[in-house]
C-alpha cells in the first residue's frame, strides 16, 4: 500500500515538474532543483548563490528554480525523480547514497579521515572526483561535495565520554548498513529513524540519542530536548548535489560548463558558511544549557577497528588504505 502511495506520489510531482516547464521562454533553460532543507541552512544559501552565478556565467539563458524544506518528497523520493528525469537536481547525504553506489560506504565509517584537512585533501583528489561520479551507472551524476562537517553523538539522559557510555542507548542513525554497523559496533543499539521524526523520537524517550553535525543539531532544535553533546567526530559526511543524467545529457558543452563552473564556486562558498555556521551553532547550543563535551577521541578510534577489519580484501578495503596514505 505504502509503495502504490509513493509511486503516486511521484506520477504527481512528475507531472508537475513536466508541466512547470512549459511556457518558459525558449531562450532560457530553467533546472529544477529540489532538497529537504530550510532555507537558513547554508546549503541552500549557496545554492541561491549557485543560481545567481549561473544566470552571470550564461548571460541570463539559464536559471536554477529551487524547492526547498522537501516541497517535492523525501530525499529518496527526490532521487528517484531524478533518476527518470522528471527532476534536474537534488542535495543527498553521501549516507543513504551507498544504496546506489556500494563504495560510498566508505563515508559511513567511522574515523577513515584524520581531520578537516584530510577530509578536503581527498574529496578535492582524483579519488574523491571518481566517487562522485561513480553514481552514474544508477543515472545521477554527483556535481560537488557541499560541507556537512563531522558527525557527533548527542543523548537526553547523560553524558557521553566513552564508548561505554553508549551501551545500552537506543541510537538514531540514517537508513545506512555502514552506520547501523557503526553505532552498534560501539556498543549502541542504532534504530533507524526519519530526520522529520526525530524530535519527536527523542522527546517521547523512542531513541535516546543520535549523531549529527553542530549546524543540524542547532537548526533541527534538537538541542531543546538532547542536553549532551559529544564531539567525537567520528564520521565526516558530505553532502552531494547531484544531477540527472538525462538532464546532463540534453544540455550542450557549454551550458555543461557554465552549471559546473557556478556549481564550484557555490561549493567554495558554502564552505566559508559552514565553518561559521559550525562556530555560531556550537556558541547557541550552550547557551541554551547544552554540555558540550571535548572526549578523547582514542578509546572511540579503538573500538571501531574491527570494523574497519571487516572490510579488508574489499573494495572499500582497498579505498581505506589509499585514502590512509594521503
């Protein structure tokens, strides 16, 4: 029943996408451009700037009309319309994409980059490039890696200081094996959950905790109902604007050139939002009576080590090591 509602659902939306492009003047290409966030979140500030950009680069011929805070549907609904077409661009966690691309699992482990530093080195690289458009076999074609920081445990009842403290606590993840695999390895119990369920979840004692960055923690209020927070940074997940490759396909050399060219300087631009977005989320949160806790990240890198065991003689083995010796 749920999946006839869905793929209702998308007949709809696709229907109207199909329809709100006609009529344009056909001296200008419009792209849609849809995503689950609020419009204070730096992503979608950066896309507006993505926009602006792409109207300068091609002399007005081209214009992006953006949907936020899930207009259209939930990021795998958004997904889906893009792989038919019907929807020209979206923002996705690199989380739930490894459903679509196996090796983006390597995201989802935990403690694979050093820092910030490492993090960018490798995105910014040759493998990091290759990752992004390994997508394209399942017809969405990655643009750029916009900045969601690290991930970070948050909890209602105690503080967070070890993985010890983790044991026992029902543990908000997203709809991702690898970070099932993470949060359980640690002695959680991950339970998956939907973003737009969460505060409740949390509130009623459904789950205890979850892990996200200091923006989202912040933005979400979440920090209403959670009053410890543990940066332990064990993952770092970008998110990745994404386009269909059908729509890739009809556009020519140049306008490919011109939505790539404002696609990167968005990216640069949401990088510098982000890091000041980070530093004002964190000043709120403890203003607001959240604990904030520094840990001692070892015990927590000592814990995951089996996990990352797991994978070797893998292909995600194989990408753990080559990201290691960057």
């Amino acid at each position: 029943m749920m999946k006839g509602k869905t793929l209702y659902r998308l007949a709809v939306v696709g229907l109207f996408l199909l329809l709100g492009s006609c009529g344009l003047e056909d001296s200008q290409t419009a792209l849609k451009l849809a995503h689950t966030l609020d419009r204070q979140h730096s992503v979608h500030r950066a896309m507006e700037f993505m926009d602006e950009r792409l109207r300068e680069l091609s002399g007005n011929s081209m214009r992006i009309d953006i949907y936020p805070g899930g207009q259209l549907g939930s990021e795998r609904e958004l997904i889906e319309l893009l792989q038919i077409g019907s929807l020209a661009m979206t923002k996705v966690s690199a989380s739930p994409m490894e459903g679509f691309v196996p090796e983006l699992k390597i995201f989802n482990l935990p403690y694979v980059f050093r820092d910030a530093d490492h993090f960018w080195k490798v995105l910014q690289s040759d493998l990091g490039r290759q990752l992004l458009v390994a997508g394209e076999r399942a017809r969405l074609r990655g643009l750029g890696y916009f900045d969601a920081g690290s991930r970070s445990f948050y909890v209602t009842d105690k503080p967070v200081h070890t993985p010890e403290d983790l044991r026992g606590m029902k543990i908000r993840v997203q709809n991702s094996q690898t970070a099932i695999k993470m949060v359980n390895t640690l002695g959680g119990a991950a339970t998956p959950v939907s973003w737009g369920e969460l505060y409740t979840a949390l509130q009623q004692g459904v789950v205890s905790g979850a892990e996200n960055n200091p923006p989202s923690f912040y933005l979400s209020k979440h920090y209403e109902v959670s009053r410890y927070y543990t940066l332990d940074e064990h993952t770092y997940v970008p998110d990745m604007l994404l386009v269909s490759t059908e729509v890739w396909k009809k556009l020519d050399p140049q306008q490919r050139e011109w939505l790539q060219q404002a696609v990167d300087d968005a990216v640069a631009y949401q990088r510098k939002l982000w890091q000041e977005s980070t530093r004002e989320s964190l000043a709120a949160v403890e203003a607001a009576g959240v604990e904030v806790i520094y840990p001692d990240k070892q015990p927590f890198i000592d814990a995951v080590q089996p996990l990352h065991a797991s994978y070797k003689g893998t292909e995600v083995g194989e990408l753990l090591d080559r990201i290691a010796a960057m």
